[in-house]
C-alpha cells in the first residue's frame, strides 16, 4: 500500500474554478491561491438553501492512540455520496502545525480518502492560521504598549488576562516573564503561550456570521481588568478595526478538492480538548448554500466535539444536523476493552465485547441530542470476521444502522455501502430537532454539572477556588446566559487519560474558568489540561524533510 502523501502525489488536480463550477460557484467568486486552492467569500451563503441542505455530522467513539481515523470517513462519506449520484461536500478544520510536526503528521484524511494537495493544506495553507496568530499577537503587542505608554498617568491593570499564541508545541513558553532587562524594553511582566488553535480570535473566527460580526466580537475581548474590577477590553484599546485587517481574507471559507475531485471547504481549526473542536460557521453554511449533502466533522470523541458542537456551535449558528454518524475501530473498541495497546492488532472478541460499553454511552449522548445515529466501522486489514460480526451484531440489537467504510484503500468506492444507508436514513428517520443539554438561562455551575453528569457521567463536579471566584464574578451579568466550553483530556470520558472504557463514579473537577467574552462561551479547565501542548520523545519532525524537492514524512 502507498503511503498518503505517494496516492495524494499520484493523483492529477483539477484547476480549482473546475471545481468551483461542480457546486456552481463562478470564476467571479474564488481568489486564487495558485491553481489548487482558493478563498471564497461569506457573500456566498444562502440561508433558504441552507435550510435545505442535509447536514450529517461525523463523531466518533473516545479517541486512542492507536487512531479512529474520523477524517478519512467524513471524506470517504462525501467520496460515496459523490458516487451513488448525491451532490455533496465536505467541511472540515485546518490542521494544526503542531500536531502535525508533534504527533500526528497531517490531519488531511488518509489513504484514498484525502483532501488535496495534502502537503500545502497541512503546512501553511492559505496563511489563515498565520492570520489568526499575528491578530492575536497584535492584541498583545498593543496591549503592553499602552500600558508602557500609560505608565506615568497610572493606568495600569490590576489583571491582565490576555497571552500570546505560536502554531507550535512548546512547553517552554507555556509560562514566562517578559520586558526585562531595564524600562526601555517594557514592563516587566508574567506572560506565557498558548498554541494557536486555543486563541480566542480562532474561536471567533468559526463562530462569527460575517465580518461585522468578527469585529463585533473582537471589540468584546476582556483583556484584563482595572483597579475597580471592571473589564478592560480590545474596544477600550481602540484597535478592533486594526485587528479585523489582518482577518479580513482569513474570515473566508478555503476551497480544495478530494481525492475523487470532490468539492472540500476547509476553515478553522479549534481542538477539541482546549476548545470547541468544530470548523467555522460560514464554511458550513458556504458549504450547505452548495450542496445537497454536507459531511462535517467536530474533534475528538463525541463527548467533546459534538456536544460542543451541538451545544455551542448549532445553539448559535441555528444548525440542525440529519444525522450523526460515530466512528469506530476494533482497535480502538479494544483499548477501552482493556487490551493493551501492543496486542490490539491481535484478534480479541472479549476484549471487543468490553469495549462496546464505550460506543454505547456515545450513541446514548447523542440520542439525548434528538439525533438519529448510525455507526461507520472504520476497517483495517488486520479486522478479523469474528469481530466484525461481534459489532454488526451489537447494532442490529441496538437498531442503530451499521456499514463498513473501506473508503481509505478503495476511495468512494468503500464508502458507497455508508454513503447510501445515511441517505435512507435521512429519509426515512431524519433526526429531531435538537434538544441542548442545558439552558442558555441555566448558571455556568449548572451547565458544567449537566455535561459533566449527562454526557460525561460524573458523579460529582468540584469548582477550585480560582473557579469559584470567575463563577462570582460572572454572577446576574449576561456572561452568565454563554454555552460552556470545557476544557479535558481526549482519551477518556473523565479528566483521567488511563481511564478507558467508561469512567464511572468520578469527580470532575474544574480548576479554572476562562471568559472567552468575545467567542461568547465560558472555558472551564477540568484536571490539568495544557493550552499548549508539548512535543512527544520522537516528534513526527524527525521524519518530514524534502526529498529531491518533494516533502516526505506527512500522513
């Protein structure tokens, strides 16, 4: 078998106004980034077409490290959509360089499931994270000057809250102390890093309707807070205009195409575990104004991307989904059997039987969302029948629609048996309209205690001290009526990472509270969660290098 970056090499790219064209699209409309990639506008949603669109979302059970591959199916869903005559488009986030060069290598699909050319949407892309960093970093860089500027007139904070952000893992700078070494270089003053895809000016970007919106919410950032408490913002910096300069081409949607030559919109790029997980709502609503049938994809297992998802994008953007497909593997449903991670490769039907507990509390969640759920078994050559037919049988007792998705070695062709049992379940069974987990006029405190005991299962939920004040603070403003965000660990439905399966009887504490005032959601911290991420003993660094002037090393 090729590897990912050999097949993507290996297929001829079609101009991108071809492409454009397919989802009637004109010339007019798209801004060039060479012939492969382009920027469309956000004049370009059409809201009664919107509400036409199928919209199916694609999660999946608690991620392992041994991979779901969530991404190859929400493509390789589009490749059989595409195949069995349906117009259809994928909306997917932006890689990170982060992951990519720290642990994963790429997060552009796989095999014959991929959205191209891979190498430029993984490294770099349109800039549109470059955007986001620099807006961010401005903020920053302003906000030191005017405090450095203002310093004889005492006007200083009391708090500041606002970071900087690098597309990078570096622990290093997770913490550190800036303007040093004498008065000419600043005040000197307690900073640190978060990594790009945690910034709030990456949460706005994917929330905000349009560009007035963008500017809007950028106005609402509280920076940090003066002497009497009250919030100092970017309005009262005065720079919001400034800030929306550098976002004015990144607000807007970036078209590519499949391995099958598909129409794919990719934009945004919030993790899951630190944010909101999902792409931006205009490339969603770009997307749906165009299509018949949208595939989109919220990070991470279902507990955290699409109840964020669900409770904070489609809550604000007005979105109903048809469908939710979960994702699963062998693999992965014998990690949280209890099969250690070097024999999951080996067949093992109890230790699969165990880990059914897992994929069943994830399609419990999302029937409680008033979403229809069928699962897309995400094979690989080593899948024994034995297994197979164990988890083929679980969804027929379930009445949960079930297909094999072999769409990584076989492109559209492999997801054909998935693309048409999700268009007969939208016929047939459409999901309900969405019910939240929470009220927007419930407090944060009950919010929290609602995802932590419906969707994650906890017994109980503490709030430290330090969230406790943030709580206080909030108390009768409007702050109060936000989603919530809550920041935890991947890997398991509690705050522990080694607790596979399904965690129960736990305490999910909440150690602090982030007001992401202008994104317009609270992020609560849960366990000891990092907002910037460190690199792994091996990086996938040590592998990516150019060869002959070709790059090597992406998955």
């Amino acid at each position: 078998m090729k590897t990912d970056i050999e097949i993507a090499r290996s297929i001829k790219l079609e101009p991108i106004s071809k492409i454009a064209q397919q989802i009637n699209i004109a010339d007019e409309h798209i801004h060039n980034y060479g012939k492969y990639m382009a920027k469309v506008p956000v004049s370009l949603i059409d809201n009664e077409k919107v509400n036409q669109s199928n919209l199916i979302l694609v999660t999946a059970i608690t991620p392992t490290k041994a991979g779901i591959g969530k991404t190859t199916v929400s493509i390789g869903l589009t490749l059989g959509l595409n195949k069995i005559g349906k117009k259809a488009v994928v909306a997917l986030r932006e890689p990170s360089l982060g992951p990519c060069f720290g642990m994963k290598g790429g997060a552009a699909g796989g095999g014959y499931a991929q959205v191209l050319p891979m190498e430029d949407i993984n490294l770099h892309f349109t800039g549109d994270f470059h955007a986001i960093t620099s807006a961010h970093n401005m903020i920053s860089a302003l906000l030191d000057n005017y405090l450095y500027q203002n310093r004889a007139a005492g006007k200083g904070l009391k708090e500041i809250l606002w970071k900087r952000v690098l597309d990078i893992n570096d622990r290093s700078l997770r913490y550190i102390v800036s303007g040093l070494h004498g008065s000419a270089n600043g005040i000197p003053t307690e900073s640190g890093f978060d990594i790009t895809p945690a910034s709030e000016i990456m949460a706005i970007l994917c929330l905000s309707k349009d560009i007035a919106d963008l500017r809007r919410r950028i106005e609402k950032i509280i920076l940090g807070y003066n002497y009497d408490n009250t919030p100092f913002t970017v309005k009262d910096l005065g720079i919001a205009g400034a800030i929306v300069v550098l976002l004015k081409d990144a607000i807007n949607p970036n078209l590519v195409q499949t391995t099958e030559h598909n129409a794919a919109i990719v934009h945004g790029g919030p993790f899951a575990n630190i944010a909101h997980g999902c792409n931006s709502v205009i490339a969603t609503k770009v997307a749906m104004s165009h299509a018949d049938y949208v595939v989109t994809e919220a990070g991470f297992g279902a507990d955290l991307g699409a109840e964020k998802f669900f409770n904070i994008k489609c809550r604000k953007a007005g979105l109903n989904p048809k469908l939710t497909v979960i994702v699963a593997t062998a693999q992965g449903l014998k990690m949280h059997g209890g099969v250690a991670i070097e024999d999951i490769k080996k067949e093992n039907t109890e230790g699969l039987k165990n880990g059914l507990a897992n994929i069943e509390k994830h399609i419990v969640n999302m029937q409680s969302f008033g979403q229809t759920v069928v699962v897309a078994f995400n094979k690989y050559a080593q899948d024994t029948q034995a297994e197979l037919d164990i988890i083929t049988r679980f969804c027929q007792e379930k009445n949960i629609g079930f297909a094999i998705n072999n769409a990584f070695t076989e492109g559209g062709e492999g997801a054909v048996e998935l693309a048409n049992l999700v268009v007969d379940t939208i016929e047939k069974n459409p999901s309900k309209a969405l019910s939240f987990t929470y009220e927007d006029s419930d407090s944060i405190q009950q919010k929290v205690e609602k995802v932590a005991k419906k969707i994650y299962g906890a017994e109980s939920v503490e709030f430290s001290g330090k969230a406790q004040k943030i709580l206080q603070l909030i108390k009768g403003t409007d702050i109060e009526k936000y989603p919530i965000c809550i920041a935890k660990t991947q890997y398991s439905f509690s705050e522990d990472p080694k607790a596979y399966g399904v965690a129960k009887g736990f305490t999910l504490t909440i150690n602090d509270m982030v007001i992401n005032n202008g994104a317009e959601f609270i992020v609560a911290i849960a366990g000891t969660i990092m907002r910037m991420p460190g690199l792994p003993k091996k990086p996938q660094a040590n592998h990516i290098d150019i060869v002959d002037g070709l790059i090597d090393g992406l998955s």
